[in-house]
C-alpha cells in the first residue's frame, strides 16, 4: 500500500504532463497557421470552395491562371461542400464560396453569413432576371446581395431525336400536342417516357415541379405561404389544397405515360434505358446527359420545356441556380476575395464554364446555347419563362419526395394536399417559435 | 483511486462490526489493475456517448437548427412531436415491424439450431454456411436483396405468370415492410441460432432417453423437455432481438429508403434526418422520447429475465 503511493504519483504526474505538452503541440502550430494563414510574405491566400467535385479541373485551371495575373493572391480549392457547415461552426468558413442556391442556403443568407456584393463591378453585368432567382428567396437585411449566380442549370424534357424522327413527332410545344405526341409513341410500342419512380426524387424534379411550375406561379405561391407562417389551414386561400389542385390531374396523366414496371426503376436503371433507346422522353435536367451519353456515345439527345397549358407562350423550364458566388462576411481578405469573384465572372470563365458544363451563362450578354443537347431550351431562358422546382422550397425536414411518390401509387390527391398543409403548418409552427 | 484505498485504510470500516467477512474484504487491496481497466472505458463512454446524449437532451428543450443562433423554447418540441401523425407512423411500423421480426426471428432460428443439433451428414459444414450471413455487412446484403427483389424476382415471376410478384414488392407501399422483415431475419437468424444452440448443447441427453423409454413422441419431447429447458436462451434471444429491431436502420435504408411514400420509415430514420433537415432540436426531442420508450421496456424486461433467474 506504500509503497505504491509514491510510485504511482508521480507516473500519474508524468502522464499528465505529457498529455499536457502533447496537447500544447497540437495547439500551437494550428494558432501559428490561423495567425498567418492569410498572408505570407505579401501573398494572401484565399480558400475557395464549390460545390461541384466534378468540375475541380476546370477551376483548378482558372486558379492558375487567375495566380499568374495576380502574383500576390494565393488560392486553395476545396470541393468539400460538407466542410462549409463545420467551417461556420469554428468561425472559418472558406473566403469564398459556391453553392447551389435553394432553401438551404436561403437560410445562410437570412442568418446573415455571407457579404454584401451589389457593389462588385461584376454584379452590374448579371441579368436581372437571374439574379431575381437568388433575390426571390430573401435578401439580407432587405436589399443586400448575398450571392451572384455563376452557373445557371435550365431542366425540361429530354427527348431521343431519333426516336422522334423515326415517328414523325415533331417538338410538342402544347399539352395537347405533347399527349398526341405520347399516344402516338404509345401506339407504336415505344414508351412515351421512362420513369424511375424507385427513387423518389425524380418524380419530385420531374413530373411534379414541371407541372407545378408550368401551370401556377411557384416563387409567389411560396411567397405567399412563407408570409401567412403558423396560422394556415387545408381551407385558406394561400393553402396547397386550393393551388396546386387544378395541376394533379396533368400529373397523374404524365405518369400514366411511364413504361411498366416504373416503381422498380431507379435513376441509374433510367438513364442506362433511356441511353439504350427503350423510351422517347426522359423528365431529367442536364446533370443525366453526360451518363447518358456515357452509356451511349451514338445517341441523338435534345431538351424541350415542358408545354403544361395550351398556349406556347406560357411554357417554363425549370431552372436552378447550381452555382452561386458568395464572399462570406468576416472574411479577412476581403479585397483579394473581391478580385477572385471579379476574375470569376469575366465573360471568358464564367461562359466557358457554362457552355462546358451543358448550363446557362448569367450574364446580360451571354452567348446564346449552341448545344443541341439543350439549345432547345434557349427561347425560354431568353425570356425569362423559367421557375424554380416547387419542391425546392420544401424545408429539408418535410420528406416532399415521398409524399409525391405516394400520391403517384395511390392517386389520391386530396390526401397528398392536405398533408403537405399539415406539415407545412408543422414546420412552421416549430420553427416559428 | 490511491486517495480511495487511502482514505478506506485510515477510516475503520462501519461494517466491520458485524462481520468478519466484510472487514478481510476491505483490507484486502483491490489490484489496480482492475480500475485501469474500467475507468478508461468508463471515461470513453461517458464522454462519447453519455455527453452527447446529455447535449442532446439540452439542446432537445431549445429550437436549435443544427447552427447558428437558438433560444429556449421549453417542452413545446416535446408537445409537437405528439401532435406530428408523421412521427406517429413511425412509431407504429417500427413497433410492428420489431414485433414481427422478433417472432418470426426466433421461429426460424430455433427450427435451424434444432436442425442442426441433430446428427445430421456436414453438420459442420451446413453450420458454417447458416452463419454467413452474420458476417456480412446489414447494409450490403440488403443493396443485393433490393436488387433481387426490384431485378431477378420480377423476371423470374412475369415468365412463370405470377402475377403478384410481377411489379417489385418493394415498391408496394403495402408489402414493401414484409421484404425488410424478410432480409432482417435472413441476417439476425444466425445470431440467434447460435445462442439456441449453445442452449440445446447444455440439454442433457439422458432425459430424452427417459422420455422415450416413457412413450413421449419427438413433438412432445420438444413441447414438454427441450423448450422449458431453453426457455433461459428464449428469453435473452427475444429481449436483444427485440431491442436491436427497434433501433433498425441501415436495411430500410438499403432497401426501401423509407418508402414507398412514407410507408417505411423507422424512428431511427426519423430522427437522424434532423441532422440534415435543419429540425436537430425537434429530433432530439424525438430520440429523448424513444430513449425512455425503450428504456422502460428494458426495465420490464429485465424484471421479467431475473423472474426466469436467468442473468444477462
């Protein structure tokens, strides 16, 4: 028994002073790099996030060239996007970053994370309409611009031209139109539309936000909705059930003209089906292009807007903001930060990031599309008949994808409308509290 | 832990009048060895898992987002989850679901031990391969069953004009359950196969020769000697199979994703899409609730195992 004591005490103090020093290592060098991260021998280092792994080598390139235009500013590029949540949690977010633009980072902007940019010699070169997608969602104590769109992603139809040519369909450019063009397929024994309605998601982008965005004014229904908050019910004007009803029944007709076996089908079964031929159209923005083009380098693609009413001048594209610049606030290097965004948005990076990547360019004076994959779709961003996909507005903790796909199986509308009021209220009594 | 065997060296023992045992017991230096073992594992789990679980609870009486700012709201998360019908379901099918998996685990796990303790030919070799499926990871034999359930089995039923099958099961927002209580017990079986049949080993031989000389048929035999004489391993297989179900995850991920439509989701499921729905308060409140759910079963259950004098 005493003998131990003074064995033990000081091996207790001597592992305590090595945890102590072990940690003090650990401490140390991390406050030297934070202290002088930013500037080193008159060169600042910016850290850069986008959201968009598979595009590092584009902007990898665009770093280089950037650096070697302005030997003083140093950046480091992290595809990360998970990083950015942590970031904000230590205090470090990254100086600047790319985000897709949509309820989440709505929230960013509300919470005030990121900097003002209307002064940016660039913000004056962004189509006002397109900065209307970001502007739409909120604005910073009322008129800041938190984010300048960089790449802008436009979704409708794909269609197999081929196939079409084969049956002598011609682009619908209304409902009618488009239901003669499926039946005509449908008559022939090809399926007028490949669904995949195993996974959830893209019937949401497809055939309910199309609907949806073709047939009521999304941005000003959620507008609407977003200013009424808690006290709402199935029963008030601004309620699901008394906007969105009139669309279901489109919505059911577009997923009757799926080919059998749709809920067993999931995006990758779609898009390998889809590149081999076995449908006519295929309701999938540009992201399914490359992998459709993967599986068949032969194949003949184009895109069209959706027509959802009988007059063509009413037909939307979809569109989402995939990328967004922002500065975050309290970054310490604002200026060179400022400089990045500028030499981001040149004409020359910004539209051949756009023209590679199958998106459309933000700026006033764009190029129009010249890709035939999506050229069909130039008309309705030039005239600004685009929206953004209904369910984007969907807070995360609503599982929206799920409700639809259940009112696909169960084709009870009024069951999926009042649930989709319940939980908004829900929500927006939690949250509101 | 010196202060402590200190401080029981200089204060005689209140007990040891009573006792002689008790005061050779305290005398008796505890090796230290034994707390070197405990305390650091007690430490790990304390701050991994209780810690957290304490921050949650915190965090469960506020609005907190995940990030950013929040402020107490007092118990109005706990009024809203009772008020949520979606969270409702969710407790419905898991409590079904862990029901059913349960008994239907134990059926097939004690009809498989009985087999295999018989003396059956390959009996090793049978045994190695009923136990694959404990060694395989849950999540990737439920991506391959989701295969053959959404691939092979609608072929195979459309060639051979079996209608029902025709359209994949897991897309049926009725049946779709059934295909995860089928894959849990295809994975949870062998788990408690073995523990039956290290309960059927203990059984003695000779009283099953007495019953025959007796006239109890095989039947009988199992009714009235082999199941009372298990019963210990019933209960312990029933009680974690029980609880592990009601915790089920990473096969409905796999292969429903929680639907069709809503049709599947899981509590678990529920609340770990607070992390990511920007709902973290509202879930934790969720996740505190089930915890005294299933605290208070185990409770039930541990009375009920020390009843039987059975021990965990």
């Amino acid at each position: 028994m005493n003998a131990s004591v003074p064995a033990s005490l000081p091996s207790r103090r001597s592992l305590l002073r090595a945890v102590g020093l072990a940690g003090a290592a650990a401490v140390l060098p991390l406050t030297g790099c934070g202290a002088e991260a930013g500037r080193q021998n008159g060169v600042t280092t910016l850290r850069f996030m986008q959201n968009k792994p598979e595009v590092v080598d584009y902007f990898n390139q665009v770093i280089k060239d950037f650096e070697a235009l302005n030997p003083d500013i140093r950046v480091i590029q992290d595809f990360n996007e998970g990083n950015f949540v942590p970031g904000l949690v230590r205090n470090d977010p990254p100086d600047v970053v790319t985000r897709g633009f949509a309820q989440a980072t709505a929230d960013f902007v509300k919470k005030g994370i990121f900097a003002d940019l209307a002064d940016l010699p660039a913000a004056a070169t962004i189509n006002p309409e397109m900065q209307e997608l970001i502007s739409s969602w909120g604005r910073y104590s009322g008129n800041e611009t938190s984010a300048l769109p960089f790449s802008v992603a436009a979704a409708g139809v794909i269609y197999n031209r081929d196939i079409f040519d084969a049956n002598g369909v011609a682009v619908p450019t209304t409902w009618d139109e488009f239901v003669a063009a499926c039946e005509t397929f449908k008559a022939a024994g090809i399926a007028p539309i490949y669904g995949t309605y195993k996974d959830p998601w893209t019937l949401a982008q497809g055939m309910f936000d199309y609907v949806a965005g073709g047939s009521l004014d999304v941005a000003g229904f959620f507008a609407k909705l977003t200013a009424t908050g808690a006290d709402i019910s199935t029963a008030a004007p601004e309620s699901f059930t008394n906007n969105f009803g009139p669309a279901l029944p489109k919505m059911l007709q577009l997923a009757s003209f799926a080919q059998g076996g749709a809920e067993s089908k999931n995006y990758a079964d779609g898009n390998a089906a889809f590149a081999k031929g076995q449908a006519a159209m295929y309701l999938q923005g540009p992201w399914a292009l490359s992998q459709l083009i993967a599986a068949n380098p032969g194949i003949r693609l184009g895109t069209f807007p959706l027509p959802v009413t009988n007059n063509p001048e009413e037909t939307k594209a979809r569109v989402n903001v995939d990328m967004a610049l922002s500065i975050t606030r309290n970054t310490p290097n604002m200026a060179a930060a400022q400089r990045f965004v500028g030499y981001l948005l040149e004409p020359a990076v910004v539209n051949t990031y756009n023209e590679k990547n199958a998106a459309f360019s933000p700026l006033k004076d764009a190029p129009a599309v010249t890709n035939p994959q999506i050229s069909g779709l130039n008309h309705s961003i030039k005239e600004a008949r685009y929206f953004q996909g209904a369910v984007t507005y969907f807070p995360p903790s609503v599982p929206v994808n799920n409700y639809i796909q259940s009112f696909v199986y169960s084709q009870n509308g009024d069951q999926f409308l009042s649930a989709l009021d319940d939980e908004w209220r829900r929500v927006a009594e939690r949250t509101a509290a | 832990m010196t202060t402590t065997s200190l401080a029981a060296e200089a204060a005689p023992s209140p007990r040891a009048d009573f006792a002689d045992s008790p005061v050779i017991r305290s005398r008796r230096r505890i090796d230290p060895t034994y707390y070197w073992m405990v305390v650091p594992v007690l430490a790990l789990f304390a701050f991994f898992i209780t810690l957290p679980a304490l921050v949650g609870v915190f965090f469960s009486l506020t609005n907190y987002a995940g990030y950013g700012d929040w402020k107490f709201i007092g118990l109005s998360n706990y009024v809203n989850i009772f008020k949520d019908p979606a969270v409702l379901q969710s407790y419905i099918f898991t409590f079904v679901f862990a029901l059913t998996t349960t008994v239907v685990v134990n059926i097939v796990a004690l009809a498989i031990a009985l087999g295999l303790n018989a003396k059956i030919k390959w009996r090793t070799g049978i045994r190695t391969v009923f136990f694959i499926p404990m060694v395989l990871s849950a999540l990737i034999v439920s991506f391959v069953f989701n295969y053959l359930f959404s691939n092979t089995l609608p072929v195979l039923a459309e060639r051979f004009g079996f209608t029902p099958l025709a359209t994949s099961i897991l897309a049926n927002e009725n049946l779709a359950w059934l295909a995860i209580v089928l894959v849990t017990v295809w994975q949870a079986a062998p788990g408690a196969t073995i523990i039956y049949l290290a309960g059927l080993q203990s059984v003695p031989a000779e009283i099953y020769e007495a019953a025959d000389l007796d006239g109890a048929g095989s039947f009988r035999q199992f009714l009235n000697l082999t199941l009372p004489l298990i019963l210990g391993y019933l209960v312990i297989n029933v009680i974690l199979g029980f609880k592990g179900f009601l915790g089920t995850y990473e096969i409905i991920v796999g292969l429903t994703g929680g639907g069709p439509g809503m049709a599947t989701q899981s509590v678990a499921m529920r609340i770990f899409s607070g992390f990511t729905g920007g709902d973290y308060s509202y879930q934790m409140a969720n996740a505190v609730i089930y915890f005294l759910i299933t605290l208070l079963i185990s409770v039930i259950q541990l009375r009920l195992i020390q009843r039987r004098g059975v021990s965990l």
